[in-house]
C-alpha cells in the first residue's frame, strides 16, 4: 500500500536542510502570502515555490492524490468567494468594470476576476511549500531540531512517535473494516447515510481497543528504555544547522522584509 | 558466587485481585546462566519478569511480600529507569516496541534517553547492529522488516545500554518456527560473546531447547512447582502435570512406554542416548495403526491459477491453484509475506485478483460482494479484539444477522442455538468484558458460526496460546467440524496444529504453492519445510534415529495415536 504524502529520502540540498529552518521558512512564507495581495510579490513567490518543489524532486505519485483534493477545495473556494461576495473585487479596488451579465442584478467584473486571481494565486504559492516541507522532512530530524530550537522534547518526540504509529493503526482500520464487512456490516456507498453512521461503531471500538493496547505495550516499551528519565536527550538524527541553513532563513526574512515593503509601500495591501 | 537475582520468599498481589498472583516464590539466578521459565498462561510467569524489571510494583502496583535483590538492587526502589540499565526486557510484541523510525533510531533509542553524546551513540549503535546481525537493515523502516528482524533490533536496542541481564518475555510468540530457531541461536551467540546472564519467559519449551538452557523454572499457579535442569525435567512428569507441551519426541517416547531417564541426556533428539528405547519404539511403531481420514470427493472451493500484485511487477501470488473437499480441516502455511493473507483477502474478496478464478460449490463468486461472500465464507481474526463491538454476548453474536434484516424471533433462536454449539449459552447473558480469551475467541467464532457459512477461515487460531488454551480451540474446532461437516482453513504457523489437526497442508512460498500434501509429509521434508520457514518435526529425528522407516509413516502413526488418546478423553 502507497501512503500519501510522506517523508521520501533523496540527497538534495532541500532534504539536508533542518527540519526547523524548513518550518520556519513554511511559516514566513504563509505569512507574507496571507499579508500580500500584491500580485508582483505573489508571482515572484509562484515562481520560487515552483524552483524548489522542481529542486526537491518529488515526484508527482507523492501528491498527486493530495494535490487534486486541494485544487477541489480551492475550486470550491473561489466559487463560494463569488457566490456569497460577488463584489468583493470592487469593493477592495474601488472600481467597477462589469464584463458579463450573468443573471438579475449579478455581473462578473473585472475586479472581482482579479481579487480571486490573486487568491488563486496564493493557493499555488502555499500548496508547493506544504508538499515540499513534508516529503522532505524527516520526522525523526524534525523533532529533534524542534527539541534544540526549545521544545520540549516530550512534546517534540509526540510528533515522530504519532507518524511511526499511523501506518500501523492504519493497517489495523483496513484489517477491522475487512472482517466486519465479510460479517454484513456495510460500509460502502451502498449503506444509507444513517446506517453507514451507526456501522462505523462497529469499527471504531475494536479499533479504539486496538488502539489503547497498542500504547499499553508501547508506554511500557519507552518506559524499560529510559524514555522520560532525564530533563534533556540526545538525538540519533540530529543534524547540526549547516551555512545552507544559514542562507535559507537570511534569504526568507529578507524577502519577507522586501515583500512586505513592497506591499504596503502605498498604503494598501492591494494592487491594482 | 553471589545469585545476581535472588526471590526470597517473595508473594506479589496485583493491586485489583484478592488472591496474590505469586507466592513464596524462593528462586537464585547466578551470573552468566541462562533460566527458562516455564508455566501455563496467567500461572505467573510474566509477573515474575515485571518484577524483575521494576514494571511491578512501578507500573502495575500491587502489594509485595518478601525481598527481590537484583545485582544487589531492589527493583521496587530503583523504578524502572533504574533496572533499564541492568536489565534489557525484550518484549513479545515484535511491532509494538519498535519505537524508532528506523532501525537505527530504535537500537539508539536508550542512548538518546540518557543523553548520550552522537559521537558515542553511533560507535555504540553500531556495535550492537553487528552482535545481532542487523548492520544492513539500519535505514529500514519497520514495516520493510520481518517478525524476526524486528525482534533482533529490540535485542540490539537492550545491548547497547550493556546490561547485565537479558530477559525475554515470551520471544517466540510472534514467529515462525524458523525464524524461532534463529533467535534461540542469537541469544546463544550473544551470550558467547558478552557477559550476560539470560532469562527466558516461555511456554514453547521444544523450540528454546534447540539450544542448550541451564536450568528450567516450572512456575504452577504462582508458586514453583519444579526447578530442575532441562534432562531431568524430561524425564519427569512436571510438565503434562502443569499443562505444558512436552517436545514431541518425548511424547512419543512416553507413549511407547519407556521410561526416560535423565542421564541419557533427553534435552536435545540429535544427541540423546537413544539406544535403550530404540527397540521399545520400533515395537509400538508396528502395533500402531494408522488413522484414516474420511473426506468426501465433493468439491467446496476450488481457486483455480490465481496471481496477484499490489505494485505492477511484483507479483505476491504467481498463479496459486488448489481445491478444497467437503468437511476438510486444512492449514495454509508459509512465513510472513508468503501471501497467506493476500490470498485469503482475495477469497473473501476484500481485494481482487489480477486473473484467476475461485469456483464455491461449482459457481464462480466473482459478482458476489464481501458480505455476500461473507454468509458462506467466515473469516474469524487472529485477535478477537479486533471483532468484537458490542458490549454483549447476545448482540456480538447476532451482528451479523441484524444488520442482514434477519427477524429478531429468528435471530435469538439462531443466536441460542449458536451459543449452545459453543458452550456459550450459560454466559449468554454476560457483558463480553467478563470472558477469558479462549472464551472471547469462540464468541468470534460464533459470531461467524450463527450466519451458517460453508467454509469458516481462521487466522492463527491459536497464536499465543499455552498448551490448555490451544487444545480447548483446536478441540472445539475439530468437534465443529465433525459434528456440522464445516469445512476450516486455518492459516497458521504452529507446526503442532498442523500436525495434529489438519489433514493436509497448502505450502506457500514466494506467492506459489511448493506442496500440497499431509502435514506428515511436508514437516519430515526438509527442502519444503525450509522453503516454508517450518522446522522439521522431532519425530522425524527421532524416528531416524531409532532406525524407522519411513520416517514419515511414524509422523503419521503418531498423530493417528494421539487422535485416539484424545478421542477417548485421555489428554488435556
């Protein structure tokens, strides 16, 4: 079985870099992209997240499911922008240029086309960024840069513990849905919605059941390995920070910095 | 030379029970021996371990009487980060205690804990991959490992913290015979080559004694009942006392009706002094008659050149064809990744086959859906856990007819009936919460049972199971298959259910099917056994030795013999 969007080793210089220096870089990214309706700053983002997703090499397998339901989702998005603010372009531009009349008094403008541009934008910006940031992360790394960025490191271990168990309590949901499904219990479309409701019951409680023994065993397990004796722990994967760590946060806060002036160096974050 | 573990006089009550689960308990373990502990499932022994560990009275607390020492420690007030540094416990559950990522996470994963620097951490990692010969597998992720892999990299991750004491908490419960062999010889390299003293929990006594163990500690209902060494244990009768499989070759033994003495050395076939009880063998092995099975010509499932593969180009089944007769009893057999499951999946249609065809009674079952097949081909889980919704009896029993539309007046009186089949019908009211394993086990099986299926599948009926349980589910089994003409598969790993319960075995190996044959024959072949990850059988050691011929034929009288004894109430 395939599972979708997760940690692939390769050798580029995107998987060398820390776990923290890509979230960070994750982070300041979302932000000017949340901040920025500046469509010059949008496109040049575009193209960078473009660059390093190609730099990555990941391949379009790892997301491909993941990406459709993301463009779904966006595709919804833009469509209920229009439906519910039809005018939002014009409000934010102050202008009105009315292209197609489309039924009573709603026409497509111009503006509105562009502002949802914009927003599309931003998907396209953001999407790269989350794929890239995960199929090259190794979460085993991740947590240990978070542990020496200051996380606590039981906190910080929760995330590689919670992907090693995730296939495992995946495969005990496929073995569980299987059985009771031979017993009568259907969970396909062919169920109404009500019965579906009721029959997941029946695959939930041995899963939950499985599931609390799994971390019986696994608490046990840590525990006759010294998990939690100490306040601080050493990290097999531990990677120090390298120069290219160092230019990647210089390069993000710079150009967040550049970004941010260039968007409100007229008072708005629009651009028109 | 001072014990390095020492029980004196020591009774432990879990906090929740009234009755204390150990008792007097008055037991020396010396540097460098290696223990078996040996006792039927919930006679103590796993609490005797947890003791040993500080997990009792740290984690499971409870009420201790007595002292335990532990390299002059006491357990109970170093905790258990305390003893992880003397005592490595290396758990039953192959997947569970596999915490790391990778396998070199995981052997590290005590290292990190005590903070110990990388530098140190990877010499130390690495030298620990190579006692337990997993330098090749460190970037592996769990699911890239087999069973047995994944156990030695708990072994390797208890070695690198040099503990003075290995201790094993039912090790063999997850493998397969082979892969049980392996690890029995690892730890005896292990300990060969460092200094440890090696405690091994276990009820599969044939399979630890492949090599040699120093002393066995027979626990009975909490107290010991026998500490002797593995020759003169043999020769007793301690252990079909405290319902724990003997090794075939001394059941044999016994039924020809010699008596074993301890210093022909019975703790290994291949180097007992057989000669006084040759002769005595050779006799009973020509009184013996051979036990016949009646099978009819019927055929009820026929899968006819099936192949499989999740990922285009890696085949799991390379066209696997067979035909099951009406009311046989057979094993599906193979290690892990044979395709054992894929196939049974594809039977019950959970997933479908590339090509190939499966014929049910003549008619081909490819347009029935998974719960339409799911009425004539039950499949029962290797855990009940994994079955089991419904907080009672009644309604766990009858799911399967209700959300079918069955009328309630019809359900209950199937249900009645199911539960008397399966001597459930006195607990018929009681929350499932309340019942044993082995009774769970038959509220699953009944559960499959009340929808009339033609064929019942099972995985691993009895994994995990000590000798009582496992003869209380084979038994019930084998009477519902006699008794209702219900044809069983069984997937399955344990050679003794193969032998003794199936009337011929399907060996899957690399996705094709090596044999077809009875049990008899597959286990004294030495080529297919291997190939399937089995072990060849004692009593073919035995027989050879003693100068029978063919050895296969003494397999087959003996099963037949002890079918008799069984019949007739004789043994357990």
């Amino acid at each position: 079985m395939t599972r979708m969007i997760s940690y692939e080793a390769r050798d580029t210089w995107i998987h060398r870099l820390t776990g923290f220096t890509k979230l960070m870089f994750f982070i300041i990214w979302c932000i000017v992209s949340a901040l920025t309706f500046d469509t010059r700053v949008l496109v040049t983002m575009v193209a960078i997240s473009a660059v390093i997703f190609a730099m990555s090499r990941t391949e379009w397998k790892q997301i491909s499911a993941v990406f459709k339901l993301l463009m779904l989702f966006m595709t919804l998005n833009l469509f209920f922008i229009f439906v519910f603010a039809p005018y939002q372009g014009c409000e934010i531009y102050g202008t009105r240029t009315d292209i197609l009349h489309l039924f009573g008094d709603v026409y497509l403008t111009k503006e509105q086309l562009f502002y949802e541009f914009n927003v599309l934008l931003k998907y396209l910006n953001i999407a790269p960024a989350i794929f890239v940031f995960l199929v090259t992360t190794d979460p085993s790394e991740f947590a240990a840069s978070l542990n020496k960025a200051g996380v606590p490191y039981t906190f910080a271990y929760s995330f590689a513990i919670a992907l090693r168990y995730i296939p495992d309590v995946q495969d005990d949901f496929t073995r569980i849905r299987n059985a009771q499904e031979a017993r009568g219990i259907e969970m396909s479309s062919k169920a109404s919605l009500p019965a579906r409701i009721k029959n997941v019951a029946a695959i939930i409680f041995p899963l939950l059941f499985s599931t609390m023994d799994r971390i019986d065993v696994v608490s046990n397990a840590m525990e006759l390995r010294g998990f939690g004796k100490k306040n601080k722990r050493t990290w097999y994967s531990y990677r120090r920070p390298g120069k290219s760590d160092a230019a990647v946060m210089i390069f993000a806060v710079l150009f967040a910095v550049a970004a941010l002036v260039l968007t409100y160096y007229d008072g708005s974050r629009f651009l028109f | 030379m001072d014990p390095i573990i020492e029980f004196r006089d020591f009774s432990f009550k879990y906090k929740s029970q009234t009755e204390p689960t150990l008792t007097d308990i008055n037991l020396k373990i010396y540097p460098g021996e290696k223990v078996l502990i040996a006792g039927p499932s919930g006679s103590g022994k796993s609490t005797l371990a947890h003791c040993i560990n500080a997990l009792i009275p740290c984690s499971l607390p409870g009420e201790i009487q007595g002292s335990l020492t532990v390299d002059g420690m006491t357990p109970a007030a170093e905790g258990v980060f305390g003893m992880s540094k003397k005592v490595g416990t290396v758990l039953q559950d192959t997947d569970g205690q596999f915490i790391g990522l990778t396998v070199a996470e995981d052997i590290a994963f005590a290292l990190e804990n005590d903070a110990v620097s990388r530098e140190d951490m990877y010499a130390k990692v690495d030298e620990a991959a190579r006692l337990t010969d997993m330098t090749d597998y460190m970037k592996h992720s769990p699911n890239e490992l087999s069973g047995g892999q994944k156990q030695r990299v708990s072994m390797a991750g208890v070695l690198v913290d040099d503990v003075d004491i290995l201790l094993f908490d039912e090790p063999l419960a997850n493998l397969d015979p082979a892969t049980g062999k392996y690890t029995i010889s690892l730890i005896d390299d292990i300990m060969k080559r460092r200094d440890v003293t090696v405690v091994i929990i276990e009820h599969r006594l044939e399979d630890v004694l492949y090599k040699d163990v120093d002393r066995i500690v027979v626990i009975g209902e909490g107290r010991i009942v026998a500490d002797m060494t593995p020759d003169e244990l043999l020769a007793s009768d301690v252990l079909i006392r405290e319902g724990i499989r003997e090794p075939l070759y001394i059941t044999a033994l016994k039924h020809a009706g010699v008596e074993i003495k301890a210093e022909d050395r019975p703790q290994h076939v291949d180097t007992m002094n057989v000669l006084p009880y040759a002769e005595e063998l050779r006799s009973w092995f020509k009184s013996t008659g051979r036990d016949k099975a009646d099978v009819s010509d019927e055929k009820i499932l026929e899968v006819k050149d099936l192949r499989f593969s999740y990922i285009e180009g890696e085949s799991v089944l390379k066209g696997v064809s067979f035909d099951v007769r009406k009311g046989e009893m057979i094993s599906l057999v193979g290690q892990n990744g044979a395709g054992k499951s894929t196939l049974s999946s594809i039977i019950c249609g959970f997933i479908k086959p590339d090509s190939g065809s499966i014929l049910l009674s003549g008619r081909d079952i490819s347009p029935l859906s998974v719960s339409e097949r799911g009425e004539r081909i039950g499949l029962v889980m290797q855990s009940p856990g994994q079955m089991i919704s419904k907080p009672m009896i009644r309604e766990e029993v009858g799911l399967g007819l209700a959300v079918r539309g069955v009328p309630q007046a019809e359900i209950d009186s199937r249900v009645e009936e199911t539960l008397k089949i399966c001597g459930l019908y006195p607990y018929r009211n009681w929350p499932v919460g309340a019942l044993s394993f082995g009774q769970k086990k038959r509220v699953t099986i009944a559960s499959i049972l009340v929808m009339k299926p033609e064929i019942m599948i099972l995985d691993e009926p009895t994994a995990g199971q000590d000798y009582r349980r496992y003869t209380e589910i084979m038994e019930f089994l084998k009477r519902l298959n006699e008794d209702m003409g219900l044809t069983i598969i069984m997937i399955t790993h344990d050679m003794h259910l193969m032998l003794e319960y199936t009337d011929r075995a399907l060996v899957l190996t690399g996705g094709r099917l090596i044999a077809d044959a009875p049990p008899s024959e597959v286990l004294t072949d030495k080529a297919t056994s291997e190939a399937a990850y089995l072990k060849r059988t004692s009593l073919y050691d035995l027989a050879v030795r003693c100068g029978i011929e063919p050895p296969s034929e003494f397999v087959q009288r003996f099963i037949g013999y002890e079918r008799g004894l069984r019949q007739k109430g004789a043994m357990p």
